[in-house]
C-alpha cells in the first residue's frame, strides 16, 4: 500500500490530479494488487478449510501472498515466502482445482514481480512522479516499466 | 499515449504524428488483462468453493449428529445414534417422543407422514424399512449405554403412524462383541454409491452378514452373487431406473430431495447430496463449482452411474425378503435387518448401496393397475418360492470412502 500512498502525497495537486495520480499508482501495482487478490481468496479458502491443519497451511499461505509484494518483494525471502504461500496449499487441497490455478497465477506473478529490477513500489513511484514533474507533455500512461 | 516529434530531413519540423502502437506494450497490455481476467475468475471460483463446501465437505452443523452421537448416556443418546439410520433418500422420515420421567425411560418411534415419497414409494415401503432402519440403532444404543431394550413393534393398532414403543430399563448385561462392532460401526456407516473393487465375495463373508437375522423371525436375505444371477439383476435394475426417469412424476419427486448446494444443505439437513453419489474427488469438485444440474441432466446422471459403477461394480447383490413385504411388523423387521447387515458389512471394510429401483416400480405398477412384469422379472430371479422382495442393495469391496450426509437435529425430530 505504501506505493500507492506515496504516489498521492507526492503529486499533490487538486482533485483530477490526485485522482489521475491513484489511477497511476494503480496502474503501476496492479500485479501487486493481483497477487494480493490471490492471498485473499487463499485465506477465504483457508477458513472454510478442513482439517485443521489445512486451514492453518492456508491462513498462513495467503498471508504471505497478499502481504509479500508490498513489503518484501525483490529478495530471497519474498521469492521463499511466495513459496510458501503458493505451493503448500495447493498440495494439500489439490482436487479442488481452484487452489493449484490459484497456485500458478500466483507463482507466475509473483516470479515477475521478483525478476523485475526494482520492485520497491515507494521509491520507483516516487522517481516516476519527479519524472512526470520533469516532462509533463509525456503523459504517463505507458503503464509503468 | 506518448507522442513524438518527428524531423524531415532537411532539419525543418513537422506537425507531431501518432507513431504505431508499440508491439510490446500492446503484448503487455493484453497478458496484464489476461492475468486479471484469470485472478478474477479465480476470486469467483473460490467464493463458490467456499460457499458449497468443497473444503469443508461433511462438516458443519447439518453433520454434527455424526460426532456427537455417543456423547449422551441417557435415553436421548439412543435418538441420536438412531437418526444416523439408513433411510430412504435421506428423508429422515422419524419422529422420537422419549419420556425419561416414568419408572423407565421409553422411547417412542412415530412415522413422519410428511416425509413419505408418494409417487416413488407409494405403499410406504422404504418409509417403513427406513423407520426399522432407525429401531435397530436406536436398540443398539440402549445396550450400549446399560439399557435392556423391549421394543414392542405397532403398540397401538389404531394408530398406524405409531410404529414402535421401545421401553429402556437399567441393569442390561455387558453387550456381546458382535453388537458391540454393530454399534461402533454406526458413526461410520454410508451410503456407498462409488465403484467397488473386483475382488470377489465369498461365501463365507455372505454367510456371516447372513448371520445378522439372529433373532428376526420372518426376514431373510438372498445373495444373488453369481454371474447369470448378477447379470440379471443389473438388467433388471437398468431396465427400472429407465422407467422411473421416463416417469415424470417419479422424476420430478427424486429431484425435490436432492439438495444441490450447500445453502440447500444448511436449510433442509436432509436428501441427497453431492458429496453421497461417491464421485472421485475432481468430479466432486466440478460438480460443486458448476452451476446446478437441471432434473433431466441429474437423471441422466443417475442413469450413467447405474450402469457403469452401480451395476457394473457390484461384488454381489443382496435383498432382503419376507412373505409379506405389506405387512408393517414384516417391514419394520426387515429394516432392522437391513442396518444389522449395513452395520456387520462397515464393521468389515465391506461397502454397501441401496438399490430400490426394481421394488419402485413394482409398487406403482401395484397401485397404477399395471401389469406386474417388472415384479415376475424379479421373482424368477430371487427363485425363492413363497417368500418376496423387500428392498435391494449391493455390497463390495469399495475403491474410496463414503461420506457422511447430512441429518436434522435431535431437536428437530424428537416430540
């Protein structure tokens, strides 16, 4: 989230400016969004989960998917933790075919989102506003890097 | 859209022009949509895996009453291993009146009018043998719990709907082993309606279920476990499951009592579900996911499992008979016998299904005024002179486990 955050504040501006900004910021994080969405529907099938210790496994699993790519994204640990959040899960609960799609499209996006050369979403966000305050006939709707 | 300058070659500029959108950014735009569209279905995929229970199959509360059956030592823990009876198309059709306050408890058993099936079971057969079903359980529990059980079958003849009167007073002896892996067996015993295992059914192995009609008079069951005698049973199984999805009547009541979803589930606690026809865990799944099957497709379902795992899997056939399948006691004997074999067969790794298609169409034909050819078919089978067809299972080694299906509270059917 701090992403998005820190694309509001530092455009300013009045409201279209602020708006067109979030839009941005949306833009730039959307396969973090998406990875995130991913984490939430985990969780949502980790509650409804049996036994235990699937629940457990899925809680844990989406956890980490909805919060590794805002915070720990580009580094060793992210790429075990998107692990952890993808594969186990989906072992456990294999036959219902929801959780290794779940899987795939998470471990697709997620190994994008690593291989990417700067993944921090504060600091990329923020060089691309001082960008745009640079060269504001360039409009910003390439749709990120 | 970014745009550019572009420069003629004498150096003198020119009005800015659109450049051709870049392949790569189109080939972006297109995967980033792609992967959004597929996160997306996965959302709604998930939220209807949550809301059917494809994770959380037989549990919940339309499943407490298999965890909790042997929780209460008093007389209503007798009503709750009862419930767990078999009983036709899981309409439950009991209800239990239990007086705890008399020098002994007593349990009363009533039939539950509103749950009889009218066009499939007409004469209340399965409805009666459901109702046996439940006795059985119920007096298996007494002895478990220190009760001598005095069941007293149609107590008052004015009263149809009245069927049993069990009266329970301490001081029974330590239960025999063989009732005691009956009565263990209750928690665990389905339904089984996925395929079977080729291996065979002895004649030993028949013997001993056989040995389950000490004590009940007047009932008996036939294996029917040779080649030409299951060939025949399959044939004529095929033949009624055909004639009860072209009769719409019995079509359209079949459907009534199969809960689709798990809403349906959670609201009723009874009939048929998904999770019962013993479906490999992907097809289970699918089936859950997907939208609900219309009636005719959920027929033609019925009728594709009959023929190529009811049938095609059994190890053997078994029916139990009596000289009067109309008589009440006879019927109520026979569903005690039935759940003492359901029972003896869990106990031993043995899976069994009820398959009443035969004797569903013989009672319409009864009631219709039709001619009694599917009742002849079935008789020449049995070739038991003097003695007829109660209800109709299979038995067999099964492939995969069966599972639970849902049940009303205690307080639900108790009085």
């Amino acid at each position: 989230m701090s992403g998005i955050r820190q694309t509001r504040w530092t455009t300013g501006g009045g409201t279209p400016r602020r708006v067109h900004s979030w839009g941005h910021g949306v833009a730039r994080n959307w396969s973090r969004i998406l990875l995130s969405v991913l984490g939430v529907c985990e969780l949502l099938l980790a509650v409804g989960a049996r036994p235990v210790l699937t629940t457990v496994v899925g809680i844990v699993g989406g956890l980490a998917l909805a919060g590794v790519p805002w915070v720990l994204s580009h580094s060793r640990v992210g790429a075990v933790l998107l692990l952890i959040g993808a594969v186990p899960f989906a072992v456990l609960t294999w036959w219902t075919l929801v959780t290794p799609l779940l899987a795939v499209l998470a471990l697709g996006i997620g190994i994008a989102l690593l291989r990417r050369p700067s993944t921090n979403a504060a600091v990329s966000d923020a060089a691309a506003s001082a960008a745009r305050s640079a060269r504001p006939t360039r409009a910003a709707g390439a749709g990120g890097r | 859209m970014a745009l550019s300058v572009q420069h003629a070659p004498e150096g003198r500029a020119t009005a800015p022009v659109e450049p051709a959108p870049r392949r790569r950014t189109v080939l972006r735009g297109l995967g980033i949509g792609g992967v959004s569209v597929l996160v997306a279905g996965t959302g709604l995929a998930s939220y209807r895996a949550l809301d059917n229970g494809v994770l959380d199959s037989g549990a919940g509360a339309p499943y407490d009453a298999w965890d909790h059956w042997r929780s209460d030592p008093g007389p209503l823990g007798t009503v709750a291993a009862a419930i767990l009876a078999a009983n036709p198309h899981n309409t439950q059709p009991w209800v239990f009146r239990v007086d705890q306050h008399s020098p002994h408890a007593v349990v009363d058993l009533f039939s539950d009018p509103t749950r009889a099936l009218a066009t499939i079971d007409p004469l209340r057969r399965e409805h009666h043998v459901g109702l046996g079903c439940a006795l059985e359980n119920l007096v298996l529990a007494a002895g478990a719990r220190g009760y001598r059980a005095a069941v007293t079958l149609v107590p008052v003849g004015a009263d149809p709907a009245h069927v049993a009167r069990v009266v329970l007073s301490p001081g029974a002896p330590a239960a025999a082993p063989a009732e005691s892996s009956l009565y263990d067996a209750i928690g665990d015993r389905h339904s089984n309606r996925g395929p079977y295992r080729a291996a065979p059914m002895t004649a030993d192995l028949l013997t001993a279920l056989s040995a389950q009609t000490a004590g009940l008079p007047g009932v008996g069951v036939r294996w029917l476990a040779a080649a030409t005698e299951k060939s025949a049973m399959r044939s004529l199984i095929l033949d009624a499951t055909r004639a009860i999805v072209n009769d719409t009547s019995q079509s359209r009541q079949a459907f009534a009592w199969f809960r689709n979803d798990r809403d349906d589930i959670d609201r009723h606690r009874d009939g048929l579900t998904l999770d019962g026809q013993g479906l490999d865990p992907v097809t289970l799944t699918l089936g859950k996911l997907l939208p609900a099957s219309s009636r005719t497709a959920g027929d033609q379902f019925w009728l594709t499992q009959t023929e190529t795992v009811h049938t095609a899997t059994a190890a053997a056939y078994g029916v139990i008979t009596v000289a009067d399948p109309d008589d009440v006691v006879s019927r109520l004997d026979g569903g005690r016998l039935l759940q003492r074999i359901h029972l003896a067969a869990t106990a031993n790794g043995i899976a069994l299904q009820h398959l009443n298609q035969i004797t569903e169409r013989i009672d319409p034909d009864r009631t219709q005024g039709r001619p009694p050819t599917v009742a002849a078919r079935f008789s020449e089978i049995l070739d038991r002179p003097g003695r007829l067809p109660l209800v109709t299972f299979r038995v067999g080694f099964p492939r995969r486990a069966a599972r639970r299906s849902p049940r009303r509270s205690l307080r639900a059917v108790t009085a």
